[in-house]
C-alpha cells in the first residue's frame, strides 16, 4: 500500500504548521521525518492518522483520494501509529489495550478475552517480545509499553506504521532492537514512517529522508550524508552539535547526597540508597531512562517529596525536611521535568510567573501586600537579559512558544543568587535554538560556581553538558562514570549493568549505531 | 473595582473552572509566532497532548467554535482609522462578557414567561378555543406574564403604585423595594464572596449553605445569651461585635473542617461540603429542640436576639436597610484587596490555577486548602449573621434558607469577581424581595426564581449558546491581533 | 575528574511503607464509643425483643428475646476482638473487608439491642429490612446512574434533579394513565431528560460538570416546585394521585426468616434492580460496551485513537444514566404517594456518596446504598417505638459515614482519571 500526501496545509490560527507538503510513503521502506522539535512532524502525523482535518490538501491511498475523519478511518484504512505519549489505559490490561476498539466478541457483547490473549502472544512471538498478556500497563516499564504500543497498531494488519519519537524513551540498546523490528517489518513489506529529530539514528536506519523545517519540505537526504549535513538542512543554520565549555573549576561549595531512599505513594522504593556529591563550578547529569527515580530525586531535592532515609547537605546545612519554601530560600534553583505542568501557571501573566516563588519576598511585597510595580520592572530586566520574545509582560505566559516558556522558567530560577542549581529534562521539546541558549545558560551558573545537578534522558544533552555523570536504574545509581564515557556504555548501564561490565560488554557487542558514530563533530 | 478583570473575562471560560483555561490558552500570540515559528502543539511534549490535538481538530472542523488563535490583523494593511476604531469598539460591544450576561438575563426572563404562561389557569382555559379566538390566548399570556413581571419590579425596586400626592414619605415607601432588595443582597453578598475565592482557589465549596447556617445559629445564641454591660452605643456595639465576630468563627471553622479534611487526606471537598450542609442541617435542628436554645413548648424557634444585638437601621423606620448592606461592601472591596492586591491572594490564584507549579514554586498548597475554606466559611457566616441580626432576630431551622446554594449561582453569574457578585447579588436579591408581591398580585409562585436563577447562570456559563440565540458575532473569528491579549486575559 | 565507586543496584532493601494503622485505630475508638456510649448504661434486667419473621410469612419464627446488657455487651467485646485482630492483619501487611464488615455489624446489633432494651413492642426487623430497601431504592439508582456516568467521564452531581424529575413524571403520569407501570415508562424519560441539559452543557459547551450538575438541580428543583404549586395544585385528584405499585410477592422464598420480605415481597422495581445490577455487573467488566466505556473515562484521548467516538459514549452513557436515575425516582412515589415539592430531600447526593462509598462498582454502589437505606429506616423505626437517641443524631449518620469514608478511612479510592474533564471534539 503507497500512501501519499499532497500539498497538505494545516494552519492553527495565524500559524501554519504544514506549509503544501508533499510525501509518499511506500512499502518495505522506512521513510524518516527529520526536523527539530516544533517543525511541524507531529501535526502531519496527526493529519495522516485522522486526529487533525486539513485545511487544504489530499491523502492518497494507492493513488485513490481518502478522507479521513477520526482516527477510526484511518485505522480501517491501513494506517497505524505508535504515539510519542503512548495512547495506553493505565489500569488496562495488555491484552485489553491491544483489543480496545476491534475486541473480539461472544454473546451479549461480552469480550472473548481468551482470543485477545492469544492475540497478544502472537504477536509477540513473531517479533520476539516478552509481553504478558494479562500484565497492567500501568505496571510495565516503558519499554515494553512501548511494545504494547506496536503490538496494538500490528493487531490491526497496518500496512503504515507511523512511528512517533519512538526512541526518545529507549536505552541505545533498546534503541537497537526496536530498529531491528522496524526492519523486520520493513522486510515483510510494511511502510516504515520514523519520525524524530535524532540524526544518528535516521542514518542508521532509514531508507530515505525528508527534511522538515517550519512546517515545509526542505528537502531529502541520504543516509550516508553526515551528521553536519543534516543538522544544517534541519535547523536551516550550521549548528555546532555540542556546548562550548572548559574545564570544569570545582570549588569549596558543595551539596552532599548520601544514603537517600524515598517511597512512592504506594510504598514502593522509587529511590535506593543513593549517594553522590557535586562540588560547586561542576554539572552532574542524572542519566537513565524516563522512570527509574530521577524525577523523584529531584523531587526530593527540593522538598517536593518526603524521604524515608538519608541526608541532603547543601554546604554542610540538611535539606531534608525543610519545606520547599525553605529549600527555595537557601538558594536552590529549580527548573522542573514539565514546565506547562509545574513550571508555569499558564493563565499567569509573564510578570506573575516570574515572581511565583519569590512574590512574597522582599522587594517582590511588602509585609502582605504585593508590590506589582517592582515585579513588572524586575520581569522586564530578566525578559531582556533572557531574550524571551514577547510582546508584553502582561500577556498570559501561555502565549509563548515552549522555547519562549522554558526562559521564563530559567530567567526566574536564575534571577537570584543560587547555591545549587538543579533542573530536570531542561530542553525537552525545546528547538534547536532553545537548546543552545539553555545550555549556555547551564555552563553559565556552572562557571559562576554554583553546583549544578541536570536530569535528562536524552544522552546527546547529558554527553554536552555534564562534567560527570551518573546513571539510574530502578531507583539506584548505578555508577558515577566521567564526561567522556562511550554511549553504549552508558546505554548498558542504564539497562543496569555495573560501569566495568559495561565497558566490556559495549566493546563485545557494539549497537547499530555505534557504527555510524564514526565522524562525530564535537 | 474588578474591571480590570471582568472586561477581560475570556468569554467561553467559566470563570469558576480554572482547569478551562487551560486548554485554551496555549496558542501562540500573534506576536511571538512569527518570530518563534513553533508549530506550538508540538512544542509541548508532556501534559497539554490529548485537550491540544482534539482541540485543534476540532477548530479545523468547526471554525464557528472558539478557539483562541489569533487571527491576523484585518486592519493592518489600511492606517488606523476611526472607521477601525469604530470596529474594534463595536466588536468589543458584541462581544463583551457584559453583553452576554444582559442576554442570559433576558433569555431566562423569556424562558420563565413561557413558563409563567403554561401555568397560568386562564391562558389554559383560552387555550382550549384557540381555533375560535386566538387574541383571548395572547391577552390571558401578556396579563399573566406581565402581571408577573410588573410585581417582581414593584416588590424589589420601585412600587409606582404608592406615589399619589408626591410627598417625601410617599417616595420613601416606593423605593422601599430597592432597600429591601439590599437587605436580601447582603447575605447573598457575604456567602458568594467566600464561593468566588473558593472557585479562584481550584475549591468547589457547595457548603456555604452549612456556613450560613451555623453562623446564623452562633449570632443567634450569642445574641440572646450574652448581656452586655450597660446599654449605652457602646455596649451595643460590643454585643454586636461579639455575636458577628462568633458567627464569623464558626463559619470559618465548620468550612475549616472541609479544608482540613482535604488538605489531610485528600478528601473532595465537594463531597465533604455537602454531607457538612446536612450535618449542619441536623445538628441545628437537634439544637432548636434542646435546652441550648431555650425552647419553650416544643417550638423549635430560638428567642430573639437582644436588642444590643441587632444590626441598626440604615435609613430608619421606612425601610429594612440595616448596616450589613455597607458591611457586606466592604467586604467586597476587602476580598477585592486579597485576591487582586495580597501576596495571600496570589497563592490562593496560583493554586487555583494550576496547583501543581503553585507547589513547585514553594506555595503550600494544603495550607492554601484550610486557608481558602476558613475565609469562605467566615464570609458565609457573616452572611448567616446578617440574616439574624439585621432582619430575623428570631433563630430556626428554616433560617438559612437557600442562601447558601443561591449564592452559588450568585458567584458564578458575577463570574467570582468582588464586582461582580455585587452586582448578581443584588439582581437575585430583587428576585427575593420581589418574590413576596409576585405571589400574592400576580399569584406566581415563587418557585419561579429559581428557575429564572438557574436558566441565567446555565447561559452564562456557556456564551457560545448565547452567541447562537442572538446571533451575535463569534469574537475569536473577528478578533483583532491587538486585542488577542485582552481576549486571552 | 573524580569517578566515584560504582554502587551495585541493591537487590532489594529492605524499604517497605510505613505501617497504616488508621483501620485498627478507628475500630478500636468505635468499640470503645460503644462500650462507654451505651453498652455500659445498658440497663440490667432488662430484656430486648426482636422479631424475627413477619406476619405474611408462612413458617413463623418466636420473637428472640435476649438479656439487654450481657447481649451488647457480649457484642461490644466481640467488637473489641475484631479491631485486635485488625492490628494483627495491619502488622502482617494484609488486607481484609471481611474484619471491618463483620465489626460493623456487631456494633449495629449492640445499639439495637441497646435501643430497644425493655421495649415491650420489640424490633420488627423484617419490617426494619423491608422499608431499609425501599428506602434504598432512589439512591441504588442514583448511584448506578452516578457510575455509569462518571465512568465514562462525566461527574453527574445532578442524580437529585434526575431523582426529582422521575418522580414527577411519574406521579403526573401513572395519574393521568391510572395505571402505576406508565408512570414507571414515563420516570427514565423524565431523568433522560435532565440528563440531556447535563450532557449538552458539559460535553458540547464543556462547561465544567459540576457547575453544570448544581445548576440543572436548582433548575429542576425550580421547574417542578414551580408546576407543583400552579397545575398540580390546581387539581391533585386528577394530576396528583398516582396509583400504588402492587407488590409482587415471590412465594416460597419470601417465607424466609428475618429477609424474605425485604428481598421477595417488594414491587417490580426492587426486581428491576436486582437485573440492573447483574447487567451492570457484566456490562462494565466483561462486555465490549464496558471497555469501550471505561477507557473514555480513563483516557479518552487513548480512546479516540483507537476510533472510539468519546463524546459521543459520553452523550449515551450520561442520557442512559440519568434515565436509570429517573427510574429510581420512581420509586418515591410507587406507593402510591402523592409529588411533593423536594420530595428527594437530597437523596440524589446521598446517591453520590453511596458510588464514592461503592468506589464506581455496581456491587459496592448497592452495598453502600442499602447500608444508607438502613441507617434511614432504622431511624424511623426506632422514632416510631421509641428511641433513646434523638431522630436528628441518628439522621445524621450517613452524612457522617460519607465524610469518613471520603477522608480515607475505607482506604483510598480513586475515581476513573478522566471524570472531570471536558473532552473536545
């Protein structure tokens, strides 16, 4: 089946997030979508799987016109997805997520479970997965939702699989096997869209390459062109793929981690036992994948969560047990996972969200009332020295861009003497641009000699900027390894093998894309 | 004093929601998207996802639906004029909240008459021979409708009837109404407050009905058991302090209970709230029946309050005004200062807001919780008070009335703002007074108000409905960039 | 640079949550309420009587007459037991319903016995029962018409209007017809349509649903007080007057001891219920339409990719629930009773605790709302043949057991994680 888009638009409001895009997609080829976050992918995505109704333009199926008008259609015609965020009942069973819309069905309308079942291991034995069936999803870790993921869209015979960022949540290991399925796939005839912004890996595994930049094609690439290529053709700029730094310059100042063990709401460890300390002038990065503990850590960082055993000393003085109110006031900052969710109150004005942990601090208020002239002339000064865009301080925070909200966030945590500054997934979603500017940001309090402790799953931004890096799984650390460690090294460890392991298993059984590593520019 | 917010109200936001906004407000202004060129839905990885891309497909499939993107400037090309100025002036008119609210009054006033008509015993007997005489069906429905509607007037703001001569005393009498729609305003006033900080504050408080209440019962009990020192204004004063100020506490603490409850254990205060409003209902009417209250011969009705205890009148013997009406303002202008001025104000809305970044940023929010319903439950025990001291005097199980749940609808007809809940509750106030003289001219029964109260607040919270009735212009379709930002607000 | 020692993950520390011993802890508070509340002043000498059969049935039972003071008393350390045996299950980690339901009732008894002790008339409890199911009719609806809404993700706080609103309907209508079974055809329209506003104002206008469910109660509440005291009023015998509903009586098994009447003497509607509660049963947790339906209240926008329209499940599901509530209001005035203003008296959001009790599962729903029926009865009960307690302490009982259970103690329960929320379509 050859699926083909024709001068697709889609415009939201003033913004037109596809621009006439044309594309065909043809089976036992893995076509990827390359562009940075905010290009516009998601929304064609989302245009092909029947979520969004083009303005303008066709979709075309073995060259006959289709509409589609929900996601229903698009799946009857051939069309699978697997979400970014995956689309998976927590408190569903695999088997039943997998079914969920074409269950099989006895008498009454009631769910002929044991078909569903059997459904599932099929599947997952013709790819080899190891997905149990009657498992919550809520109780899977990522990866193998993931999998339910591929099984749902394969479930429903596609003849399209879209993949949506599917590795933005895998270990380079497991990066490797889900390309190993996608050939697989590719091979038994499948139409393959990758869609990402990781250039590494559509060298290594598409067929072809379509470059998109502010919702237009900007053209195709092969992949053995390189990486500088690619970035160039994708930001539209040549972009120097890493942040200028020194050396780290570690000093007197300190926050000491030890023994720190924290439960969830259902007491269940979530962290174990970890200990590390970063001096002040030094980054450590926090790697793993998304859900072994270190959002949690940061939480606790911050008095977000309580701890059940351990310390956390800033300059000799107990974090733990203090409120985050406290922690704020010893100078800590703090840029949260999700901005739009715990960073910002979206109906805020700019003005209100700068002040949003200082509001009731001098000079922000006087006793108890606020002094709004003050906070409007500080939110001007830190919105000209973060070049955040807008056009008034007034206006909601939520009428900025993610890049433009993410400064606001940093601009405020930043705006004041910090002693230890702490942010998690700092670039997520952000565009290139963004990211450069945060990481300067970053490397800037760094060398100001403020301890700095970043979480990211993404391991190119952890490679950027850490000094040193620590990696979690389930809970603990795993090791503390240095700036330079090899990617499938790290990619190992956070799978939960010790660093030497590590070492020796990554040189024994290097991963797909190590091989195209070759010419990365530093 | 709350204009700055209500003219900014965005229209299909309900105000009392403070999750609505959310979806809402994601797209990029006019002026930061050619410079960001971020397809904004993906610009956001993590929590906007499932409202933001239904959203959006649903604008591309409705484009009469709301939806906040701005449009381009259709004046940008031409140089400002007065005829744009005139545009942007008379779009602003159409589609202003205000607007929207005078027509969901009207709608509801429409509906009722229908309403008032059906039920009206001779419109029924003229419609059996409609055939045969229509106008009798026609004239039974306008005398009924605006015999209904002449009494509400007359028995709440201004009674015609009784001016003859022309003399001051005269005059008094016929806007006695409008005084008497004050004095029904005042609790209605007090109550809504504590509700619209509520909603501000992410609180859904269906309880202010249990805080009257029990502020009704604490003012009563003080003000017959307690005698004050002498009898001079001082004393008085005192006494009336004592039985306000108790009143007020005990309605801060019985909402407190619903604070402390979800603060501890995460319990949903509308829940809490409701059982607290029949708890209150029967523990009340437990006391009425013991020695607490002094019953005499099993009359569940509390004695009357002292006279040191009783709000003074306003205006003196010719109208009910007493001095909870400029009490009940000051209050308005005071929660006005918290919410918009304090830094206690700010948490409340951050948290309100978004709850989670309220946290993040140090605010506690479980003390914000108990914070928010010891101030609502203190104004809806102010209004409780009100209604013993200024009006009643006497206390019983019936005195609350429907204050508590009217006041509901007040906070969310004046959109949660100081301002605005004056002006809703002085609206429903006249419907009260005028209930009384509706009934007995017009023979309406005053059930009739709470179908009248319902419609309007049912329109008010959903504008697009309203647009659609009248066909009025859709603001988001027309908007101009430079307005975006008010629009938004 | 520094490279600290690696940390090998630990296999597993042992780090288990902290012990919750709220459970044991209220339980033993509870006995010892009873114990010095009233098993203690529980007068020696004298007797309490409690019938055990009604007067229809055909085997008859002696009324069982016991030692007031050794009987609750006996009860009351029983009770004690069970909240020791709490601790021990809370120590071991386990989790047990049966311990608490079982302390319950042993509490329950010891204030009966107490409350009637030397009662020369006796406790009728199979008349206790009975009217503890009619009584609980209105709110097994309500609650039903509560989780089928909510589990599909709209929170439906106006069960009290959609009660009122069959009662109406149906009174006007088994009048107008003479014929109670129209009336009962006619309360599911009358609850369908205040279900209609809802679902139109919060799934198309998406106005929040509980602003939107307090709302349409004062609306109907205004529409129905309003037409009672105009049309109704106007002429009651022949607008006003609904016929009874007879009771069907199941032979044989109604003849059972103590619940025979309350389970098989009762009319058509306690029987519908039974149906509705099986059917619900299955349809939610084993049919098509039950996954469909749970997974737009758990993740719709999950749902909608798979092409499951969710508004339009919710716009089903919220009209056909509060048709089923309506049905419920039936019920009030099945006996033949005539509409009265109010005449729900807030049933409808004792309907709503009953499926926050019932954690939106048609089996816990019915457990919570006969538990509310009883309470309800059993108070008008003791006010008739005398009762120690006062009739607004005892009334006040379910609204309290709501506010417990709410803050927790019946352990945390979590409504379905997309009620609440508009979904855009």
């Amino acid at each position: 089946m050859t699926l083909e888009l024709r001068g697709i638009t889609k415009r939201f409001g003033s913004l037109v997030a596809n621009d006439r895009i044309d594309l065909t997609f043809e089976p036992g080829r893995i076509h990827a979508l390359l562009g940075e976050n905010g290009a516009g992918k998601s929304t064609m995505m989302n245009v092909l799987y029947g979520l969004y109704t083009p303005d303008e333009g066709q979709i075309l199926i073995d060259g006959e016109p289709v509409t589609f008008h929900g996601p229903g259609d698009a799946m009857a015609a051939g069309i699978g997805m697997v979400h970014q965020h995956f689309m998976l009942i927590p408190v569903f069973t695999v088997a039943e997520n997998v079914v969920l819309g074409h269950e099989p069905t006895g008498p009454l309308g009631i769910i002929g479970l044991e078909q569903a079942r059997t459904l599932v291991r099929e599947i997952s034995a013709r790819f080899g997965f190891d997905v149990d069936p009657d498992a919550k999803i809520e109780d899977l870790p990522v990866g193998v939702q993931q999998r339910v993921e591929i099984i749902k869209a394969l479930s429903r015979d596609a003849k399209v699989l879209i993949l949506d960022e599917p590795t933005a949540v895998l270990t380079p290991q497991e990066t490797d096997e889900l390309i190993e399925i996608m050939r697989q796939l590719r091979d038994s005839g499948t139409a393959i869209v990758f869609i990402t912004h990781k250039l590494r890996e559509v060298r290594a595994v598409a067929d072809e390459i379509t470059v998109i930049r502010r919702g237009k094609v900007v053209g195709t690439a092969s992949p053995t062109d390189s990486q500088a290529e690619l970035a160039s053709l994708m930001v539209g700029r040549d972009v120097s793929l890493g942040v200028e730094k020194g050396p780290a310059e570690p000093n007197e100042q300190a926050l000491e981690v030890a023994g720190l063990s924290v439960l969830d709401a259902v007491g269940s460890p979530v962290v174990r036992d970890v200990s590390f300390t970063i001096r002040g002038g030094e980054v450590l990065a926090v790697a793993g994948v998304q859900g072994n503990g270190q959002s949690e850590l940061a939480e606790v960082l911050l008095g977000l969560r309580k701890a059940t055993a351990g310390s956390i000393t800033l300059d000799g003085t107990e974090l733990l047990g203090k409120s985050v109110d406290q922690v704020l006031r010893a100078g800590v900052g703090f840029v949260p996972e999700d901005r739009s969710k715990d960073g910002l109150i979206s109906s805020f004005s700019i003005i209100e969200n700068f002040v949003l942990d200082q509001y009731a601090q001098e000079p922000y208020a006087k006793g108890p009332a606020m002094q709004l002239g003050v906070g409007r002339q500080k939110t001007a000064e830190a919105v000209e020295a973060f070049d955040v865009r807008t056009t008034s301080i007034d206006d909601p925070v939520s009428t900025l861009s993610g890049g433009n909200q993410q400064k606001v966030v940093l601009a405020r945590e930043m705006s004041r003497p910090l002693r230890l500054f702490v942010a998690s997934q700092p670039t997520r979603g952000l565009d290139v641009g963004s990211i450069e500017f945060v990481h300067q940001r970053i490397i800037a309090e760094r060398d100001a000699g403020t301890p700095v402790l970043i979480v990211s799953t993404e391991l190119d931004e952890v490679l950027s900027i850490a000094d040193r890096i620590a990696v979690m799984y389930r809970g603990s650390i795993v090791g503390i390894v240095e700036a330079g460690t090899d990617r499938d090294v790290l990619g190992l460890m956070m799978a939960g093998v010790p660093p030497e392991e590590a070492r020796q298993e990554a040189v024994e059984h290097p991963t797909a894309m190590h091989e195209v590593e070759g010419e990365e520019p530093s | 004093m709350s204009e700055n917010n209500d003219g900014r109200e965005k229209p299909e936001r309900t105000g009392a929601q403070p999750d609505a906004a959310q979806p809402d407000a994601d797209a990029p202004s006019q002026a930061a998207a050619p410079q960001q060129p971020e397809a904004h839905t993906e610009a956001e990885p993590d929590g906007r996802g499932p409202e933001d891309s239904g959203r959006a497909r649903r604008a591309a499939q409705a484009p009469a639906v709301p939806d906040t993107s701005p449009r381009p400037h259709p004046v940008d090309d031409g140089p400002t004029s007065s005829q744009a100025r005139w545009a942007t002036f008379r779009h602003e008119m159409l589609t202003g909240s205000w607007l929207l609210t005078l027509l969901a009054i009207v709608a509801a006033l429409v509906i009722s008459s229908v309403l008032i008509a059906v039920a009206d015993a001779d419109v029924r007997a003229s419609a059996g021979y409609f055939f045969a005489r229509p106008a009798d069906l026609l004239s039974a429905a306008w005398s009924s409708i605006a015999g209904t509607y002449v009494a509400l007037f007359r028995g709440s703001v201004f009674d015609y009837t009784v001016l003859t001569g022309g003399g001051v005393a005269e005059l008094g009498r016929a806007i006695s109404p409008l005084t008497k729609t004050m004095v029904e305003a005042t609790p209605l006033i007090l109550a809504a407050l504590g509700i619209g900080i509520g909603f501000r504050s992410g609180l859904f408080n269906i309880g202010a009905q249990g805080q009257v209440l029990m502020g009704a019962a604490t003012a009563s009990l003080v003000g017959f058991t307690f005698v004050p020192p002498g009898t001079g204004p001082f004393s008085s004063l005192l006494h009336l302090v004592l039985a306000l100020g108790a009143a007020v506490l005990v309605g801060g603490l019985w909402a407190g209970i619903a604070g402390i409850l979800k603060a501890r254990t995460g319990a949903n205060e509308v829940i809490v709230t409701i059982m607290l409003n029949w708890i209150a209902t029967y523990l009340v009417a437990y006391l009425l029946t013991t020695a607490v209250y002094r019953v005499q011969a099993n009359r569940p009705i509390a004695p009357h309050v002292a006279e040191t205890a009783e709000l003074p009148s306003l205006l003196g013997s010719w109208s009910p005004l007493h001095w909870g009406f400029p009490l009940a303002l000051l209050a308005a202008l005071g929660v006005w200062w918290l919410m918009e001025r304090s830094t206690i104000g700010f948490q409340f809305r951050a948290v309100g807001a978004n709850m989670h970044a309220a946290r993040t940023a140090g605010i506690s929010v479980n003390r914000v919780f108990v914070m928010v319903m010891v101030t609502a439950g203190m104004l809806a025990g102010a209004g409780g008070a009100m209604q013993i001291l200024g009006v009643e005097g006497t206390f019983r199980a019936s005195s609350a009335g429907t204050i508590g749940f009217d006041a509901i609808t007040v906070a969310l007809l004046g959109r949660n703002r100081s301002g605005g809940i004056v002006a809703a509750a002085m609206l429903f106030g006249a419907l009260r007074a005028g209930a009384a003289l509706m009934q007995t001219v017009a023979d309406t029964p005053v059930d009739i108000i709470l179908v009248i109260q319902a419609v309007i607040v049912l329109f008010i919270a959903a504008p697009p409905l309203v647009r659609t009735l009248f066909r009025l212009p859709d603001p988001q379709r027309t908007r101009v960039a430079a307005r975006a930002k008010e629009a938004t607000r | 640079m520094s490279v600290s020692a690696p940390t090998r993950p630990t296999r597993d520390p042992v780090l288990l949550a902290p012990i919750s011993w709220r459970t044991p802890i209220i339980m033993t508070v509870l006995a010892a309420l009873a114990l010095f509340g009233f098993a203690l002043f529980t007068p020696a000498g004298l007797e309490s009587t409690i019938e055990l059969t009604g007067a229809s049935a055909a085997w008859q039972l002696p009324d069982l007459v016991i030692g007031s003071r050794a009987a609750a008393l006996a009860l009351v350390l029983v009770a004690f037991a069970l909240a020791g045996l709490s601790f021990w299950t809370a120590q071991n980690r386990r989790r047990s319903m049966a311990v608490p339901v079982v302390f319950g009732i042993c509490l329950v008894f010891a204030f009966l016995i107490w409350a009637v002790a030397g009662n020369a008339s006796g406790l009728p409890l199979p008349f206790l029962l009975s009217t503890a199911m009619t009584a609980a009719l209105p709110l097994i609806f309500g609650a039903f018409a509560g989780l089928l809404c909510e589990r599909s993700g709209v929170i439906n706080i106006a069960i009290e209007g959609q009660l009122l609103a069959g009662a109406f309907l149906t009174a006007v209508l088994a009048t107008v017809a003479g014929n109670a079974y129209v009336g009962l055809i006619a309360a599911p329209v009358g609850g369908a349509l205040v279900g209609l506003i809802l679902a139109v104002f919060s799934i198309k206008y998406r106005v929040d649903q509980i602003i939107v469910g307090v709302v349409v109660n004062v609306l109907v509440l205004g529409l129905t007080s309003y037409l009672f005291s105009t049309v109704l009023s106007d002429d009651p015998l022949r607008l006003n007057n609904p016929p009874q509903l007879p009771a069907l009586r199941i032979p044989l098994l109604a003849d059972i001891p103590v619940v025979g009447e309350a389970l098989f003497n009762q009319n058509i509607i306690v029987y519908a219920m039974y149906a509705a509660v099986v059917a619900l049963h299955i349809g939610l947790f084993r049919s098509r339409w039950g996954l469909r339906v749970r997974a737009v209240g758990e993740h719709p926008k999950a749902a909608d990719t798979v092409g499951i329209d969710v508004n339009r499940t919710r716009y089903r599901n919220v009209v056909f629930g509060s048709a089923v509530a309506g049905f419920g209001g039936a019920s009030m005035v099945a006996a033949g009773l005539a509409f009265t203003k109010e005449v729900t008296e807030g049933r409808g959001y004792i309907a709503l605790a009953a499926m926050i009790l019932g954690r939106w599962s048609p089996t816990g729903a019915l457990a919570a709302a006969l538990l509310f029926g009883f309470a309800d009865s059993l108070n008008r009960v003791l006010n008739n043949i005398g009762s120690p307690v006062p009739y607004e302490i005892l009334a006040m009982l379910p609204y309290l057991a709501t506010i417990f259970a709410v803050a927790g103690l019946v352990g945390r329960v979590r409504p379905p994680a997309g009620a609440g929320k508009a979904y855009p379509s």
